[in-house]
C-alpha cells in the first residue's frame, strides 16, 4: 500500500511549490511537494473506497515525508469510527506529528470534537505536561478550534498561565489562541492580556495577531499596541 501512496505523492509532486514550502517549515522537514487539495482529493478517495484503513495500518514509523504523515492525518480526522477507537489511533500518532502544517490540519478536520468535547479535552489534557512542542501544539490548536467556549474560556487561560513552553511552535500556537479568543471573547480575553505574566513572546505575537485581524476595530489594534508599548516600557 505504501508503495502505491508513495508512487502517487512522487508523480504528483511540484517542485517550485516544494521550494516555497520548505522556506516555512523546519529546515529537517522531508517534503515532496504535493499540494494539500491533491491530498484531501485522495484522502477522500481512499475513504471511498473503503482502502483507507490499509493505509493507517502502515506502521508509522516507515513513513517519511510530510506528505505521508499529513494523509494519515486527513484519513484519520476524516475516517467513520467509534469515538474510542479513533482517539486510540489519534494517540498513536500524536508522537510522529513533526511540522505546524500536519498539526494544524489534523486539528482543523477533527471535526467531530465538537460532538463530544469533553471528552476530547479530557483525554488530550495531559499533553500539556509534554516536553515536545508538537505535542503542547495539538493540544492548543485542538483548543482554538473547538475550546473557545464559554465553557471552557477560563480552563484554556489557566493552561496558558502555567504552561512551561519548550519551543517556537507551542508558543506560536498559543498567541494564535489568544488571537482567536479576543475575537470572541474581547473583554474576557483583554483582561487576560492584562492581567497575567505572560511570556513576553506569546505577548507580543497575540498581539500582533489580534491586529492582523480585520474582523477588529482600528481603535481597538491602537489601544492594544499602546499598552504594548507601556508594558515594554515598565519591563525597562
């Protein structure tokens, strides 16, 4: 089966979009070049047929390209299971996800969060005390997909206030977090802003984000990089 996989990924690759890719993922990442809708097209294709399991029994560890790893992720999120069962296999994979971009698209199709969301935050909570970022990134970007709810609002801020980071793309997830809470939540979100030690990195970057928003007033990006410039400044 892997084979076949991999004769389709090779024959479909282009390099120029190779080229582009690489400039924004780890300089280590073994990619391709296959664009993610040729990707989403066979992940579909394989479900369709009833041969996506065949490719989720290749054992993880001889998969190699992120274009590999990322169809796993669109089969997995993808794929009719029982709850249960599809978070065991989400388990499993968890420790081979090496890139933002197969994080991030495994979190945005897992779609069926929403239907059982304590669960899920239940069962993905102790990654939190992982020491790989990836692993911290999952959880986060799986909060700012479906844990931006009144429900779970206040959990999220604690998690962030006494999470220990390990690197840039945890820390990236979290201020793209905050970004995505602020539009939802302004005045909960901005008295959180306020209010606790933030990294200096996660807050500078929420803050950056929050004003690439055009869903965000003009007035609003002012007073937010004018407090800001007072926290560097009392910083100093």
């Amino acid at each position: 089966m892997r084979t076949e996989v991999l004769t389709y990924l090779q024959n479909n690759a282009d390099e120029k979009y190779r080229q582009f890719s690489l400039k924004l993922l780890p300089k280590d990442t073994k990619l391709l070049g296959v664009r993610i809708p040729l990707l989403r097209q066979y992940a579909k294709t394989l479900l369709k047929e009833g041969r996506a399991q065949l490719y989720l029994n290749i054992p993880l560890k001889n998969l190699k390209y992120q274009e590999e790893f990322m169809l796993h992720a669109l089969i997995l999120a993808n794929a009719k299971m029982l709850s249960q069962d599809k978070i065991a296999l989400i388990k499993k994979f968890i420790p081979h996800i090496n890139t933002w971009a197969v994080c991030d698209i495994f979190c945005a199709d897992l779609k069926e969060v929403k239907q059982n969301r304590d669960l899920f935050y239940e069962t993905f909570k102790p990654l939190l005390t992982s020491h790989q970022e990836y692993q911290i990134r999952f959880f986060y970007v799986l909060a700012l997909s479906y844990f931006i709810t009144p429900e779970y609002l206040a959990k999220i801020f604690q998690h962030i206030k006494t999470q220990t980071y390990t690197g840039y793309y945890d820390k990236m997830a979290v201020a793209w977090l905050i970004s995505i809470a602020y539009i939802k939540f302004l005045k909960e979100t901005e008295a959180f802003l306020l209010n606790t030690p933030l990294d200096e990195f996660i807050f500078r970057k929420s803050i950056s984000k929050i004003c690439d928003s055009f869903r965000i007033k003009k007035e609003t990006k002012v007073r937010l990089k004018t407090l800001a410039s007072v926290r560097k400044t009392n910083k100093a």
